[in-house]
C-alpha cells in the first residue's frame, strides 16, 4: 500500500459494488484514507473489502440501499459512532436504464428518480448535519456528462444527472466554506451501468456510444485530487471522459 496521504479521512461510499465507487473505495484506501463502503450487493462488498485489506488497505463494508432513508441515516451515524466523525461522502450510487420515452418503461424512470436523485438527497440529508456539528467536511457527487448534454434514449437519465449537478451546485452555494463541495460528471466510464438497460434500441445505441470508455481508476483519481486539496481549496466541479469522446 501507498500511504502517501498527510491527513488520512474517513471517507464513505455509496454504489460501492462495482464501477466507479468500488474503484474509489479501492483507491482512496491505496492512499491512506479509511473508506466505509456501502451498497445492496453485500456479496460484492465483502469481496472488495476483502481485496482492499489483502493490499493493506483500511476499509469496511456495509449493506446500504440509497433509496431508504433511514438506512442512510444508519450508514452515516455508524461511521460517526466507529470513527468519531466523517471527513467525505461520495455519493456515488446510480442506475442507468436507457429508453426512448414512447417506450413507457415508467417503472424504470422511477427507479432512476429514486436511485439517482432521491438517493442523492438522502447522502446530503444524512452528512450535512454531522459535517455542520464538526464544521467541516466534503460532499462528493458523481454525476455524468449527461448533467451537460441530453442523448435521444437518455431523457430521464440526464434529467436526474441535471437535478444532481442543480442540488449539487446549489449545496455549494449554500453551505458555509468550511463544507466542501464537488460534482464530479464522467463520460463513458467501463462499468456495469449500461446491462441495466432492457431497452433493445437504447442497448443497440449503446454499443456505438461506448466504443470509447476510459477506466473507472481515472475517475477514482480525480475525486482523490479533490479530497486530498487543503482545506481552503474547494474543487468545484471536474468534466471527465474520453479523449474521444466530443
């Protein structure tokens, strides 16, 4: 392990099973930091837990379902009560089932309301009283390009990317500025995102929109850069995707 970090943080996870956030968990623990990594598939975490620690890494796992509040809640209080305090939340977790919307596929729209957004708003709800009683701390939130952009297929997706860049900007602008804030907007990252699409003509879009990915490591590198700035240097937001990618 490469503890290269001056100040380790307890930094917390959410979408921790795969993708980008088991790649930051990985990461931020290869550097120092004790990360608490959570999502529903508890099968796939204990495996990164246990991948984490046979490196040296410091890491813990738990089971977490964003779109419950209360479970949430527990997810940030038991890391405060282990741990005393909670430096950085990553609030990673999001589902991307794409489908034009004359496919009608509602039940999918609201799973994305409630995973992207409303589990967004949950992360903040629970950190924000906890970072305000310690008078700092840092909300990271990953977001996609689809925050900037909108792709026939992808209308739902990138509207909750858009409410997460909104509710992520307006957090900044209203928090005091020992409270960090960053909005991290991939492009296409190699992950899991795009088999939760069942949509035959978003899967087939798919295929061509990914030929170009870059690793999800180049992401974890990113949200690393903005949690390790001093204090006093806040890292607003980062647009991060492949070269190729226009």
């Amino acid at each position: 392990m490469n503890t290269t970090t001056p100040e380790p943080k307890v930094v917390l996870v959410t979408g921790a099973s795969s993708g980008i956030g088991a790649a930051v968990a990985e990461h931020l623990a290869a550097i120092g930091h004790h990360v608490v990594a959570g999502a529903r598939r508890v099968d796939r975490i204990a495996d990164l837990v246990d991948k984490v620690r046979a490196a040296g890494g410091s890491i813990e796992g738990r089971a977490l379902d964003v779109t419950d509040r209360a479970d949430v809640e527990a997810f940030v209080a038991a890391a405060v009560d282990r741990h005393g305090r909670a430096d950085v939340i990553v609030n990673n977790a999001g589902v991307m089932p794409l489908s034009r919307l004359d496919r009608l596929l509602v039940d999918e729209w609201d799973r994305m309301i409630d995973v992207n957004v409303r589990g967004l708003l949950h992360g903040i709800a629970a950190a924000l009283p906890v970072f305000q009683r310690q008078g700092r701390g840092h909300f990271v939130t990953v977001a996609s390009i689809g925050a900037h952009e909108v792709a026939a297929s992808a209308a739902v997706y990138c509207g909750t990317k858009y409410a997460a860049w909104a509710i992520t900007e307006g957090l900044r602008l209203e928090v005091d500025p020992s409270i960090r804030v960053t909005t991290v907007s991939p492009g296409v990252v190699e992950s899991e995102l795009a088999t939760t699409i069942t949509d035959p003509g978003a899967q087939q879009a798919m295929v061509t929109y990914r030929a170009e990915s870059i690793p999800a490591s180049a992401i974890a590198e990113a949200i690393a850069y903005a949690v390790e700035q001093p204090a006093g240097v806040d890292v607003n937001e980062m647009v991060i995707r492949p070269a190729r990618q226009r």
